[in-house]
C-alpha cells in the first residue's frame, strides 16, 4: 500500500488540496511503521512547496 500511495501522491501533487487530501487518506490507511517512510518519503519530494501541509496532516494523525 505504500508504493501505491507514494504512486497517487507524486500523480496529485500538481494540485494542493488534492494532494492534502490523498496524504491524508494515506495516513489513515497505512500501518504505523509504513507512516515513517511515508513522512520521509513526502519531506523529500514534496517538502519543498507542501512542507506546511506535510507536517499538519502527521501532527494531526497523531
């Protein structure tokens, strides 16, 4: 499930609310281990224009 969601994200990430949206179905959807991949994962492709929403969707999954 991870690739797939790292898949949906690269593919919406064109688009804001989308890709909040997807992450945080996502977040909702994979194991605990998986969301620290997935954070460091997001950080590094995407940090650098969605950093704000990458960092609000982990605290609110928390």
């Amino acid at each position: 499930m991870l690739e797939y969601f790292k898949t949906i994200l690269a593919k919406v990430s064109f688009d804001g609310r989308l890709f909040e949206k997807e992450l945080r179905k996502a977040i909702k959807s994979l194991i605990k281990d998986e969301l620290q991949e997935l954070k460091n994962w997001c950080n590094a492709k995407f940090g650098h224009v969605y950093g704000p929403i990458i960092e609000k969707q982990f605290v609110l999954a928390q």
